[in-house]
C-alpha cells in the first residue's frame, strides 16, 4: 500500500527524561522519524517534557511543544493543532503508557486522532508475562516453564517442581525490581519473600532460569503486508542471566551456525505475523543452549526499543526513519534502501565487519549500590565500536569508555592472586572482561573460566589473542626494535598508542605515533553502507581501521 | 605470530593485473579461476559443498568464517566445491559444540587452497566495478610473473560447461519408494537440501546424470520433473537444452531451479547472458509478482536470462522479479505446467521465505494428475 494520504498531520511523543534503560535513543528515533515524515510533506507535531533533545529543535518538527508528558498536555496540543495521526512508537514506554492512557479517557476518539504504527493489544500481550507464555505456548514455541505464585508455600512448591537454578519475577514492578536469581536451596526463601513483598499484588513468577544459555537478539522491521526482515542480529557476549543493557553485545552475531539462526530467524517472523496488526519496528530475544542449540523465546517488544537505535548504526539502515514511513501506509518493498539510493528497502543489511557495544557504569557515582549485573539494567550509557575483527572493535570500545583504559589492557588491575579472580568472576559485575583478561594472564584455562562464566569459548580465545600480541610487544621491548608488519598487526588488533607506549619500555604515545607515520601503519576509513560493498553508497558513515586503502563516497 | 614466525604470505593476482596480499591458510599451494562474491553472515560450509560453486574462487565480504566450525550435517554435497577461498578472518580455534570439527582441518582435508587477512573490502569493491574475472592465489609462488603466465591458462567461465563434470555418474534413488508421488530430478549439480525439500513433500525421487537422455528421464514414468541447479555457463549446454526441449514437450509438471531456470528459458528461445558480477547472498529480495507479496531469498547464479526477449515472449509469464536490479528472477510457461525460479528457494544457507515454490510445485503435480 503507498502513502496514506489521510494523514496529514502527525503527533509524536517523546520518551521525556532521561533515566537509566531509556536514554538519547529515543531522541535519536523520534528525530529520525520526524523528518522521515515531513519527507513526506506531512506536518509533525511533537511532545516532550525534555529540552536537552534534538527532536525539540524547531528544526526537526513544524510544532514543538515543552510540557509535561500527560493527558492534560496532549489534549492541549490537540485543541489547538489540527492532528490526524498520533505516532507513539518512537519514545519508548513512556510514550506508550502516555498513549494507552489518553486512550483509556477517549481523548484520541474526541479528536478524531487514529494510533498509527501500533496495536495496544499487542503491546498488552507482548509485555503481560502471562499473556506472553500463553501465546508462545499456543504457537507451539518454547518457553522456560514457569508459574505464578501468590505466597511463599505456592512457590517452594513450584520450585520444588521446576528445580534450580530459578529467576523469580514480581509482577507489577517497573525494570525488574524486586527480582533474583535462586542458584541454591538456601537462597529461596529469601528471594520469594523479596519478589512477594515487591509486587504491589503480592505476585511472582517462579520460571527456569537458563543461566549460561546464550542470549541473542533479532531487530525487525514489518509492514502492513506482512512483509518481515531481520534488520540486524545481535549477540550477547554475557550469557542469559544479565540484562541485556548492561551486556556487551556484538554484530553480526559471531558463534551462530545458519541452522540455528535460520530457526531463530522462523520463530521471530512467526512471532511477529501472529501479534496484532501494526506496521513497524520490533525486537525479539532468544536464549540458545549451547549443547542442543534448542531454542526459547525470551521477549518481544513490538516498538522501537532501546537496541534499535543500536541496531540502525550497527547496519547503517535507519530502522525509525523506514518505521515511521511504514506506519503512514507504505509497505517495504516501495521503499529504498536509504544509503544506497538504488536498491530496495526491503532486504536485510549483510556486515563486513564487527560491532562490539560496550555499556558504561557509573557505580563510583552511587555510592552504596550493588554492583553485581543482574535483572536490572544498571549502566547509564554505552560505546559501540566498529572494526574488521574482534579484537579490534573490542579494544576500540574499551578505549571510548572514558575511564582509564586505554584498551583491553591497561586498566586499573585488580592485583588478585588466581583463586581471588576466579571467585570475583563467579559474580558478574562491570569490570568482568578486564578481569577475565588478568585470569586468562594468569594462566587459568579457558575451561575453568567458561565454567565460571558461561562466556562462549570463542570469545575467551579472542581475548587470549589480543594477550598474545600484547606479550610480544612486551617481549620485544623496544620501539626501534619492532617491524613495521608487526606494528600493523598490533595496530589490527585494536592496540591504540598509548597502550603500546605503556607495554613497550621508555616510550611515549607521540613516539609509537610518529613511528606509525615514518612507516607508513596509518589509518584508513572504510564505509558502513548496509551491504558489504554489493552496491555503490551514496549516504554511508565511515570507520577507521588499518588494512588496504581508505573509500571515498 | 611473532615478529619472526609470521605465516606464510600468500598472493592473489586478478586477471586485469591487480595484485592483493594476504596471509596463507588451508594447503599450501596455488589454484585458480573466476572470482565471485558471498555476502551472507552464515553458512559458510553449506556455500562452500554447493556445487554450483564449482571452478569459483569465492571472496565471503562477511569479517570471519569458520567460527562455529563445521558439522556433518551441515552440506549440500559430499565434497567443498568452491576452488579457492579468499577471506579477511579465518579463526584457527572454533566454537560450537555441535561441530565435528575445524574449518581449517576441513579445507585441507579437501585440499583447499585459501588466503586470508586480504582487503577484502576494496576487493569486492574493484569487482563490483570491473566486473567478475578470473584470478589465481598462490601461497608457494611469489614471483608475479609467473602467477600471470599461470593464470593465463585458466579458461574464462564464459562457455564453460561444468555440468557433466560434477552430476552423479549413475542415477540414483532418494527418499521414500513408497511415496504417492514420482520425480524425476535431473542432476547438475544438485544441493542436497533440494532433493530433501522434495522427498519431504511425499516424493519419491530418480536423480539421473546430466546427459542423460529425456526418454529415461520419462521412463520412471514420473508425475513431474525436476531440473536442478548447477554450475557453468546454461549456453555451453546445448545437450540440456535440448533434454529440457523434450521434456516440456512430454507436458509433464515442470520445475526448474536457478541453471534449471535458465535452461527452461533457453529452451523457450530465450537467450541467456553472463552478468556483470551475479548475485550471491542471502539477503536478495524478490518480488512475487502473482501473490503481490515479497520474499528475501538466498541466490548464487552468474549468468542470467535475456529481460527483453522475456518480457516480449507470447508464451511466458514473469512471475518474480528483483527489487534491487528489477532482474527476471522466476517465469512460468503460459500453455504448460512449467516454472522456474532463479534463486534458491531450498536456501540452505538462507532464509526459509521461498520454500513454497516446492509447495506450489506439488500442487501443480496434484492439479496435473
């Protein structure tokens, strides 16, 4: 179907403050989508109860309105705008809890405003725990088991049914708080009883916990013809267990077979044809047990969320953007890709490179706080890094994090001895990759730290590599005594200046700079363009990196 | 990789002179033939044991291979058919629990030469612009003069029958014998997963050698033919050509995957072409221009057939079309129960949006009978 023609002006709700869990990524998506529309010749409206946005520059929306994110503010707005369509995917829950509430008082039925790019009861059925294992049960698509208990006898009762280790979930409670593992016997009561007294309804679900499954995460996009893609496939280097914010993710997805993705990538679409009827972008997650790669559906937002602004830098495709377009009636396939120009918007985007996202705490700033990573998203920012390995993105993601490292390596070390580490890593917490990096250093096996981890061994050997390089540099020395080719190879493993200055003796980062230009290992810039060089790009961005030539547009 | 036991350098020479360097992997030797590109993230086994990748020396744009391994079960044919590899990563050390063994094992076991740690991004590039051509790479010669006077002997792809070559060399029979239906598959080079994809849908299949007559196709006395996928140049087959003639003239339900696609379109009259540098991936979307709706589908085909000759044929209808080049991409025969596509609609590696071409096909049988 082409554009809807109905529609000429267009409400979007922001996602008003910035808090942790819904940050700059929803100003990135509400911007993208308000352009997208005036693209279209139609008149954007915008709400948000945040000034430090760019979507409340006046330059992005035809009206921009300052007020707080209620029911008071959007019938305002609707009294003195003419408004056709309301948009509330773009500024997360906020803006969905927004939209379900002037629903439920009539005040879009009032004004004539139709809901566009959403279906309510699919967001109910979505984010309902229950709803959600019913409808996955019905579709024959496995989830953990699990069951509701409303007192502490129901769920030592169902725990003794499930067995451990559990996840306890109250219901009602915003971010998952209240929450927790049950790894042992012991540990159960307490955890019920916490769960229980958090529920506003004395509620909990008492589910499997699939400690050390791996986690994956697909971004789709769908029309109103049905028509779905996979617009990106993340994978979490932290196992199940650890919200999916504070892990570090990667794309495309490094250690999936094609028959594993190819059963991901069904269940996804499968999922998304069967929930409601709206045009847009969402997200679903997956656990893998990495003995059977049996798979389990974990969630499904059927929005823009948080991982699709990663998911559209990740690509180069502007998931809100194309989103935006598909909610006022176009379908995929009379889109173009927007980087290329030629090509169609429908296809999936193919990566000829690495994308490591690195979240980022501040727990120096809350004093006090539990830094163990759990349930509960606790980071308030991320870095994502782009290279043509591993090593390199992991390395360059480490350096953007603004603390101290200087990449993998050189940050504050812990100083434990093996049996201190090996304890410490039993516990995630925000600094587990430079920890895991002294473990390995200190010769424990990968075996022993995939066992304390669950962290897939490929990961681990990718870390042993960038130890290796780092030895030998440490090894040779000296900066006059290294060969430019090993240089290069240091530089493709994403060892900035600075840290090879720190491992080599007497030396400066300007000196390892200098050294670099003398001999030619300098930086190229190569494209992001959505197809891994199939098709010529008119509009791509650039990242660095140390191999062949740099591309001009 | 110390400063001083670095692996060995490797060479890639491309035909119009361009010279790539890169790090050897797999065994230590030299191979040449056409370049081609794979863009998809997964699958790299299933692509690699594809016949129809027979006499390519095959770039994967994607940054690694071989991190998952390989498994058994994982091919389209008992041997790797891609000729040389040409790769950014290789990872030495794997990761999936599934897996039977290393890639690395796996290529040299298959004396498979590759290169790896190559711009393989400027490479896919240059190719996109140039165009497909032939290249050597070589992990024992160093002295470029006599990699070109090597890769001088290696055939164009252009008029190169391949077909014969690698198709069983007796028939065989696959799947159920007791199943409702019979095909008879003509093989040239068939992914497994094809003939899986029929046998599952209640067929019980004779797959014969590529130059097999049509009479003995016919004598199974099969409820529809199939002709498979394969690799080489449809216009050097002037036997299938005329095989698939005979074929359509026995009126039988008729289908036809990607070389099978361009060779029901020659025996229509319709000429086919090499392309600039083809299609291969997992990501190419199609237009199913009968149902209206879309479909993302994996495809490997160098050679295409002729759009406007198509377009202006009385006894054809074009039934899928390419989003990204608007390509002929699946024809049906207007006053016969024959169809083709040319993508793979069995994937493997890929996307499972296609398979109810098998369906259609089946239905067509049904209808037929």
């Amino acid at each position: 179907m082409p554009l809807d023609t109905s529609i000429k002006s267009v409400l979007i709700i922001g996602s008003g403050p910035i808090v942790i869990g819904q940050a700059c990524e929803f100003d990135y998506s509400g911007s993208q989508a308000a352009r997208s529309l005036r693209e279209e010749g139609i008149k954007v409206t915008l709400i948000n109860s945040n000034p430090a946005t760019i979507m409340t520059d006046k330059l992005v929306a035809d009206n921009v309105y300052l007020l707080p994110l209620t029911p008071e503010s959007i019938e305002r707005i609707l009294e003195e705008v003419q408004i056709d369509a309301v948009l509330p995917t773009m500024g997360g829950q906020t803006a969905l809890n927004l939209s379900k509430e002037v629903e439920e008082l009539g005040i879009w039925e009032k004004f004539n405003v139709r809901l566009i790019g959403v279906d309510i009861k699919a967001i109910d059925k979505a984010e309902d725990r229950d709803l959600f294992r019913e409808w996955m049960i019905e579709m024959g698509i496995p989830v953990a088991p699990a069951r509701v208990a409303n007192s502490l006898l129901e769920g030592k009762e169902i725990a003794q049914e499930i067995g451990i280790p559990l996840v306890i979930r109250p219901s009602f409670t915003l971010g998952g708080s209240g929450g927790g593992f049950v790894k042992s016997k012991d540990e159960l009561e307490a955890a019920l009883n916490a769960g229980l007294n958090a529920s506003p309804i004395h509620e909990v679900l008492v589910e499997k916990a699939v400690l050390g499954w791996k986690e994956f995460e697909l971004e789709l996009l769908r029309d109103s013809a049905d028509n779905v893609v996979i617009i990106c496939t993340v994978e979490n280097f932290d196992p199940m267990g650890i919200h999916t914010g504070d892990s570090i993710t990667v794309a495309p997805a490094m250690t999936l077979s094609d028959t594993a993705f190819q059963l991901m990538r069904n269940t996804a679409i499968d999922m998304m044809r069967s929930l409601g009827n709206f045009a847009g972008g969402c997200n679903v997650q997956f656990a893998l047990n990495p003995e059977t790669e049996e798979i389990i559906a974990i969630e499904i937002n059927p929005r823009v969320s948080r991982s699709s602004a990663l998911a559209s830098k990740a690509t180069g495709y502007p998931i809100a953007k194309i989103a935006a377009k598909l909610a006022v009636g176009y379908n995929l396939d009379e889109l173009q890709n927007q980087i290329t120009q030629t090509t169609s918007a429908y296809f999936e985007p193919a990566l000829d490179y690495v994308i490591v996202k690195m979240p980022r705490w501040n727990f120096d700033k809350f004093k006090g706080a539990d830094d163990t990573l759990g349930l509960q998203m606790k980071s308030v920012g991320e870095v994502m890094a782009i290279g043509r390995s591993f090593p390199e993105a992991l390395q360059k993601a480490c350096q953007s994090l603004e603390n101290n490292a200087t990449g993998l390596t050189s940050i504050s070390r812990s100083k434990m001895r093996p049996e201190e580490l090996m304890e410490y890593l039993k516990r995630p917490t925000w600094d587990r990759i430079f920890r895991l990096k002294e473990a390995l250093e200190a010769g424990i096996s990968i075996k022993t730290l995939r066992e304390l981890t669950h962290i897939d061994r490929w990961f681990l050997y990718q870390i042993q590599d960038i130890i290796k390089v780092e030895q030998q540099l440490k090894a040779i020395g000296n900066l006059n005594d290294i060969q430019p080719e090993f240089m290069l190879e240091c530089k493709k493993m994403g060892f900035s200046d600075e840290q090879i200055a720190t491992v080599l003796k007497d030396c400066t980062p300007e000196q390892v700079y200098d050294y670099r230009k003398a001999n030619g290992v300098t930086r190229i810039y190569k494209m992001v363009d959505t197809c891994s060089a199939e098709f010529a790009a008119v509009t791509p961005y650039f990242y660095s990196t140390f191999e062949g030539k740099s591309e001009k547009v | 990789m110390s400063q001083e036991n670095s692996p060995a350098q490797a060479l890639l020479l491309l035909e119009d002179g361009t010279l790539f360097r890169g790090k050897a992997y797999g065994k230590t030797g030299t191979t040449a033939g056409e370049i081609c590109f794979n863009t998809g993230m997964t699958g790299y086994q299933e692509v690699f044991t594809d016949p129809s990748y027979t006499g390519q020396m095959l770039i994967m744009n994607t940054c690694y291979i071989g991190n998952y391994g390989v498994n058994e079960a994982d091919v389209e044919s008992d041997s790797v058919k891609i000729r040389g590899l040409i790769c950014k990563n290789i990872t030495k050390r794997y990761s999936r629990m599934v897996a039977t063994g290393s890639l690395e094992d796996y290529l040299s076991a298959n004396n498979i030469v590759a290169i790896q740690d190559v711009d393989t991004r400027s490479l896919v590039q240059h190719i996109r612009q140039k165009g497909a051509m032939n290249c050597i790479i070589s992990s024992e010669i160093s002295d470029i003069d006599t990699l070109k006077a090597e890769l001088a002997k290696v055939p164009p792809m252009e008029g190169l029958e391949l077909s014969s070559q690698i198709s069983t060399t007796a028939p065989y029979y696959y799947g159920d014998k007791d199943a409702a239906l019979k095909i008879s598959v003509l093989d040239l080079g068939v992914k497994k997963n094809i003939l899986q994809c029929l046998a599952e849908r209640g067929t019980y299949l004779k797959v014969f050698p590529a130059k097999t007559p049509a009479q003995e196709l016919l004598d199974f006395q099969p409820d529809g033919i199939f002709i498979s996928n394969g690799p080489g140049d449809p216009a050097s087959m002037p036997y299938a050509i005329a095989t698939v003639k005979e074929l359509l003239a026995a009126n039988k339900p008729f289908f036809g995957i990607c070389l099978g696609h361009q060779l029901l379109a020659s025996a229509m009259g319709i000429p086919t072409f090499k392309m600039q540098h083809g299609h291969r991936g997992l990501n190419h979307p199609v237009k199913n221009l009968i149902t209206g709706r879309s479909e993302i589908t994996t495809q490997n085909h160098g050679f295409g057939i002729e759009p406007e000759a198509t377009r202006n044929h009385p006894d054809i209808e074009i039934t899928h079309l390419n989003l990204n080049d608007q390509s002929i991409e699946g024809i049906r025969i207007k006053n016969k129960p024959a169809f083709s596509v040319q993508y793979h609609p069995e994937s493997t590696p890929g996307p499972f949006d296609s398979r109810y071409l098998f369906d259609d096909f089946i239905a067509m049988i049904r209808q037929h009978q």
